[in-house]
C-alpha cells in the first residue's frame, strides 16, 4: 500500500538523503542503501521500491518519485516484494534517473507535463532584440521556484559524454519518465541549434556516411538553409 | 560508467527520439541537420518533426487553396505555406509561415483596412493587379487627399502564441519623391490588450527630413523582394485580445499623392527573413 507524497518526504529524514543539489552525490547515496538494504535483506514492503538492473544492482525508488514513469507505475503493484526488474538500462543509467525523479517528485504536475507536450507550438524562443517601440520587453526566463530548472542545468552538464546523455534518454524513453525525456531531448537540441552539419557532427560524435556527390545532393534540395 | 568507444552512439537512438529532438530546433536547423548523416537525413525528413513546425489548424479557406498537386510530404507542406501564401475564405486576409520559425503570418488587403474615405472615388480608386503574389482581387489606389489613414485590426488568436510580432504596411509609391508622402512624417500606431505604441513613420525617404518635430527619427520603408516597399508601423508582443494598427496623419494641409496600398503584414519580428533583400534610409 502505497504511503501518501507527504508521508513519503517526512520519512526521509530518517534515512541518509543525499544533498538535493549533487545528482553524483546522490548516485552515491544510492549505493549506500543499496548495500544497507542488502544487508537488511530486501525492501520493506509497502515502502520504497528496489529498482533491479540487469546485473543485479539495486537501486531504490521512493513510490513518490517512482509515478513519474508510467512503466514503473503499471508494474509496481505487481512486483513481489517491491522489486521492480529494469531491463537493458545500465545501473549507473538507472541511478541518474532515480536521482532525477526524486528530485522531481515532490513538484510532479503530471497534467501540466502532458499539456506542455501537447502543444506544439513554439519549441523554440524566437530571438528579439528590445527597441523603444516594443510593448512587452524581451521575455524573461521566468521565475524557478522550486530550483528545478538549476537543477536541471547541472544534471546536464555533469554527465560524463554525449553517450551517458544518450542512455539517459533511451531510459526515460522505456521507462516512460516525459519530463526527463524532454529534458535530455532539448539537450541534444541544444547541441545542435545553430551549427553546420560539421558542426553537428562534432558535438555530438558522429560519422559523416555520405559521399561528397549525396552530400552535395542533400545541401541542394535544402539550398535555403545553407544561404546566410 | 565507463565510455564505450564515443563515435556514433547517437545511432543508438530509434528515429523517433532522433525527430523528437530536431522537433525541438527550427526548420532551418532541421534542413541542416539532413546533411549531417544518413541517420539523420531519414529523421530530419520525417513527419514527426515538420508537424511540429506547422499550425495543426489552418483557418477556412477560399476555394481551391492548396489544391493542385498536393506536396508529398509534411515536409513539403509546410515549405509550400512559406513560399505562397494561401487566401482565408473571406478573399480578404491571406496567410503563410514564417519559415525561420514555423510563426504564423498574414496580410490584410487593402479591402480589409479601414482607409479613410476609402470608399471616396474622388480621392481612392480601387484596381486590379494583373499578378499578385497575395491573390487579392483589388489593391487601393490613391489620386489625392489630405487626410491619409489606414487601419487594420486582427485576432490575436489568429496568430502564434508567446511571439513577437511586427506590422508592415505594403505599398508602392507612383512618384520618385515628394507628393507629400516623405515629409511630413505620419505616426504609426499598434494597440494591444489596452497598450499602446506608437511612432513615427515616414513612406518615402527624405535625407533632409528625417525627424518629426518632437526630434524622434522616422522609420523609412525597405524594399521587398517582390518589388513592392514596407513600412514597419511597429511590434507587439502576442498575448489576448485584438491587436489594432494604424497609420495616422498627423499634419492636415499636406495633399498626398501617388501611393499603391497592397495592405498590411503581420510577421514575426528580428532575425532572418525572407521578405526583404536591401534596405534604404538609412536604417
């Protein structure tokens, strides 16, 4: 039976809780448990879920944080002992994206993550520059209430290489986590906002597998975007 | 975790992450990025990613718009909204894309203003174009007068939301100068949700004038690549409510010749566009 939110956040003072503002730290933290709740032997029932990898490493998954993927949300009730089998995502992989739902688990507005990505339109900020004759001056970044957005920033720029980013969206992909997918999607976007096909490929380590003439062919069917 | 060889990991992504991520660039960016890998060519080409792009609904149509052979593709869809735009229904806006950010823009045709004694033949003629790249039937045309507005309203539901927007009234001048439309200068002015900008404007340029009597510099037209000249009238930002532009005498006494009103363009302002090639006056 799964405790309400706010029960959940009390609880958790009385266990080591990594700083809310290190996702490496609290990849750490994880281990910790990890070890504490082998030696224990299992997970409590009716408490905190026990995320299992591949190779048999545990990570633990608050029931509050673990709503956020719906896939762990449909299985959860099934699985004996609150032991939930994670397949094909590393446990290094699956430990960022526990770090990132519990981080997000107390602010979870599952409308309000749906509604953003119904709507199309704008995916992008479209570049103004103020002038005397503007009503409304440049649009701010908005206010960040909660310090997720930060958060957010950091999660990013800590992970190791283009790959680590890759598995994570792969991951939040299986396991149904929209936000962490948007997230790690913009990222990529970001990477490649702007830049040249050479450029692209820098960044984000990738092969040119074209010949000259099908690139060649490629650039002249998009002749408008090349133009300056 | 250990880095397994960083080459190409990106191809570990399905496609459809692949266009989720170039969804959340431009379309220019979205082109590029076909020429990066073959992966990306099938991704960048791909439904997914141009629907992003466009509007899913389209206001009502005059008859036999986007008819022809239809585009092959979303893809092409949306290129095909950028590059003509298509007649609304009423025959008296038209509407395309922005093709830098997918925005939606529109023109008001000259039918669609209020001009003041418009309706006058004595002072505006209303003709037909031989081509218009708009398709509307009739642009105004003016003999003369001495008080010369235009104004122009719009839903702002009718365009994108969280942009910014500037109006641009099209037009042609008759005459290479003089005839009262460089000096002296008109005031432009765009309301939205009860906020007002306004400034001053001048459709022609004149090296000796370019300032109103309060000292502001005028805003002076460029040249579009379609042959006619616009006069930015201002910016807004889009939120609620209907947005008003007009362009406004400010000195009775003056006659006014020459002009040729298409009507008023509604685009998104800053950055790249594909509307105008070289500026004049100064700007």
């Amino acid at each position: 039976m799964a405790p309400p939110a706010a029960a959940a956040d009390k609880r958790e003072g009385k266990r080591p809780m990594p700083p809310e503002g290190d996702p490496a730290a609290a990849a750490a933290a994880g281990e910790t448990t990890e070890q504490e709740a082998q030696a224990a032997g299992g997970a409590e029932a009716g408490d905190d879920l026990v995320l299992v990898a591949d190779c048999g490493a545990e990570v633990r998954l608050t029931r509050s944080a673990a709503r956020m993927s719906t896939t762990i949300l449909h299985m959860m009730d099934d699985c004996a002992e609150g032991r939930v089998p994670v397949a094909g995502v590393h446990a290094g992989v699956l430990r960022l994206v526990a770090a990132y739902c519990e981080r997000h688990a107390p602010h979870y507005d599952p409308e309000a993550s749906a509604a953003r990505l119904r709507d199309p339109f704008p995916p992008f900020s479209i570049d103004f520059r103020p002038t005397a004759h503007a009503i409304r001056p440049v649009t701010d970044p908005g206010p960040d209430p909660h310090g997720l957005e930060a958060w957010d920033e950091k999660f990013i720029a800590d992970l190791p290489d283009n790959s680590a980013l890759f598995a994570v969206i792969l991951a939040a992909n299986y396991l149904g986590i929209e936000d962490l997918l948007d997230l790690g999607c913009t990222a990529v976007a970001d990477k490649m906002r702007g830049k040249a096909p050479e450029e692209v490929r820098v960044a984000l380590d990738i092969e040119n597998d074209y010949t000259p003439e099908q690139e060649a062919e490629v650039r002249r069917e998009n002749a408008w975007a090349f133009e300056d | 975790m250990e880095a397994a060889g960083t080459c190409c990991e990106i191809a570990r992504l399905p496609e459809e992450l692949l266009s989720a991520v170039l969804a959340l660039t431009t379309p220019r960016d979205a082109c590029r990025a076909a020429a990066v890998s073959r992966d990306f060519l099938a991704a960048a080409d791909s439904g997914a990613v141009w629907s992003r792009f466009q509007p899913h609904d389209l206001p009502p149509l005059a008859d036999g718009e986007l008819s022809g052979p239809a585009p092959p593709s979303t893809k092409g869809k949306f290129l095909r909204l950028c590059d003509r735009p298509v007649l609304l229904a009423d025959g008296l806006m038209s509407m395309s894309l922005d093709r830098e950010t997918g925005a939606r823009c529109y023109m008001l045709s000259a039918r669609a203003l209020h001009i003041s004694w418009g309706d006058t033949p004595e002072y505006w003629r209303w003709i037909r174009l031989p081509e218009s790249r708009f398709r509307f039937t009739e642009v105004a045309k003016l003999r003369y007068v001495w008080w010369l507005e235009a104004r122009g309203r719009i839903r702002s539901k009718m365009l994108s939301q969280d942009s910014t927007y500037a109006a641009y009234i099209v037009f042609k001048t008759t005459h290479r100068h003089g005839h009262g439309l460089d000096y002296p200068p008109h005031e432009a002015s765009i309301t939205i949700a009860g906020s007002t900008s306004t400034h001053t404007v001048c459709l022609q340029y004149n090296r000796s004038h370019r300032h109103d009597f309060a000292g502001n510099l005028a805003l002076f037209p460029n040249k579009r690549t379609d042959g006619w000249m616009e006069l930015e009238m201002g910016q807004f930002y889009n939120k609620d409510g209907e947005v008003h532009i007009s362009l406004m005498d400010t000195k009775r006494g003056t006659v006014k010749r020459g002009l040729i009103v298409q009507g008023i363009e509604i685009r998104p302002k800053g950055g790249l566009n594909q509307h105008t090639s070289a500026k004049i006056g100064g700007q």
